[in-house]
C-alpha cells in the first residue's frame, strides 16, 4: 500500500506502535502501518491527533486535506524535504532568467502535447464512430506542435497561445469520447457542472499534490514554476509538472466512464455542482491507485533534469560570488 485514503465521516485518527488508528463514529477501528504510507488522502469532517501528522512527516508521507461535500482541497503536509538549498537557489535563478523560463515552459508544453496526441490516437483505434472529430482534434494537436518547433524560447505569450490552441482542438475531440447523457461540453471547474469534470477535477487535484510531494521530496520549491508565473497560494511549479500527467489522466477518467466503473447513480448535483458519491469514490481510489503508477514514475523523470539545471545554475551563481555551494570562500 502506498496511498490511503481515509473517507469516513467523523473519524477520529491517532497513531500508536508505528500506526496509524483510524476510529469510525460506530466504534470500530482499523489500523495501517505508517512505514507502508507514502501519501494519505483524507477527505470529510474528521479529527486528526498530532501525533499521527507528526508520525507522517517523520516518515516521510505527504497528506492532502480535501474538505467540504464538494471535497476541495483545504491543505497539504508535505514530506520532509531535500537538504540541499543550492537546488532551490538555482531553481530561482533559471525562474528570473527569461531564456531558461521559457525553454523549461516550452519543454512541459511539448510533452502534454503529445500525451494529447497519444491519447486521441489510442481513442482513434477503439472509436470508429468518433473518427472525425478525433482524427480533426488530433490534427490540431499537431499543428500546435509543429508550431513549437518555430516559437523562441523567450516567447512566453505566444506559448501560451498554441498551448490554448491545441487544448481547444483536444477538448473538441476529447468530449465526443464520452456519451451525451453525461452532458459533458468541455472543461468547467469551481464547481464541476457534470460528471466526466467531477471526475476530472479529483484526478487533477491528486495529480497536482503528487507533483508537489515530488518536488518537494527533490528539494523544489513546489511555488516557483516556469510555464506557471509564481501567485499566492498556488503550487506554480506542481502546476507545471502535472501539465505533461493530465492526458494520463483523461485517459484514465475515459475509461472509468466507458468500462462503466462510473455511471451516472454515483452523482448527486448541489446546485450548479456535480457531485461523487460515496461509492462511486471508492471506485475511483480503487482504480486511480492501480493505474497512476506509470504517471508517477513520468513525473520523477521528468523532475530529475530540473534538479540537474537548479544545481547547475547554483555552481554557476557561486563561482561568479566566488563561494562554494557549502559557503566556503574559493578567493580564501
């Protein structure tokens, strides 16, 4: 087990011998090893004990906090994170050079790109009925990519533009991959209006705080992004990472609703939102941990290089100061 997922009503969660305690409102108890955690998910009202959070940092296991019925992310506990502060250092340096910026951008849009591209294909071979407007969108897709091919570094606007260019040729393509019942339109967010952005928006949001842990645990700044411009109270740089992970994850939401592991009885509506229930979020967590394990392999390669340039920007920042990154003087 790597992820638990506590979504009990009035819970109350401590730690004794190594685990943690998990107390339902009726009494009974079960219990999870904290070394087998890397990650708790918990979502509704619950009491969680101090010295169960403290168990989960000292372990090294990341928490996110998703509260209220439409089950919103309220916080998060990192792990503890990589000693090396030379490596934020030079993450902040590639940040402010407006060249590096933007080939880093560059780089995260052409891998969601062709993710996108990978997807619509796959869609291509299981949806005949579907062969215009997938074969139109995946040609989009294209074109934006080729487009990238001719776009400087530097030019952080005009990537935004071909990235907004192929989401909308995608999401044209994408939205026809689902039945009509599910009235589904394309991406719509605080609240999702529909099931299939029900879904999404979970999937987004478990894949945003897996970016966060990771870069975190690499010893990122997970706020200093790069095709993401840094804004309070956002996680720039896991807004980043996720970016090439989200057609990993559409794909994954397509087949909950076309397997039928999702149907239509496992939402309710609260107004203008579109709400999971119960059941059919246990279906997710069941299928999100089994399938997410390649996406988060991706997102540890795809951190590594970033890693490499932050220490090698701080080498270059403290041979022009004329200090080592361990501060000794090298004019000394």
């Amino acid at each position: 087990m790597t992820t638990l997922f506590l979504d009990r009503r009035d819970a109350t969660i401590g730690h004794e011998s190594g685990a943690l305690s998990v107390r339902g409102a009726d009494g009974t108890l079960w219990r999870a090893p904290v070394a087998a955690l890397e990650r708790v998910v918990l979502r509704g009202p619950a009491q969680l004990a101090t010295g169960a959070i403290a168990a989960l940092h000292n372990a090294g296991c990341g928490l996110l906090v998703l509260s209220g019925r439409r089950g919103e992310p309220a916080g998060q506990l990192l792990p503890r994170g990589h000693a090396d502060a030379a490596i934020r250092l030079g993450q902040l340096s590639l940040a402010l050079d407006s060249s590096a910026r933007g080939a880093i951008a560059a780089t995260v849009v052409r891998r969601k790109l062709l993710g996108q591209a990978t997807l619509l294909r796959t869609a291509l071979a299981r949806r005949a009925d579907r062969r215009y407007q997938l074969t139109r969108g995946l040609a989009g897709v294209l074109d934006a990519l080729a487009s990238l091919r001719t776009t400087p570094p530097a030019d952080l606007p005009r990537l935004s533009g071909i990235e907004g260019a192929a989401a909308a040729a995608y999401f044209a393509a994408f939205v026809t991959m689902f039945p009509p019942s599910l009235d589904f339109a394309g991406r719509n967010r605080r609240p999702p209006r529909d099931p299939v952005n029900a879904v999404l928006s979970l999937a987004y949001t478990l894949g945003t705080f897996e970016a966060a842990r990771e870069a975190w645990a690499a010893g990122l700044d997970p706020a200093i992004g790069f095709l993401h411009a840094p804004a309070p109270g956002r996680d720039s740089l896991a807004c980043d990472l996720v970016e090439p992970l989200r057609p990993v994850l559409d794909r994954l939401v397509w087949r909950l609703f076309a397997d039928e592991v999702l149907r239509a009885g496992h939402f309710t509506r609260d107004g203008e939102a579109c709400l999971l229930g119960k059941a059919g979020r246990m279906a997710f967590y069941a299928a999100w941990e089994g399938a997410v394990g390649p996406a988060r392999r991706a997102l540890r390669r795809g951190i590594r290089p970033l890693v490499a340039a932050a220490r090698d920007r701080a080498r270059l920042s403290y041979a022009v100061l004329g200090t080592s990154p361990e501060g000794a003087s090298d004019a000394a």
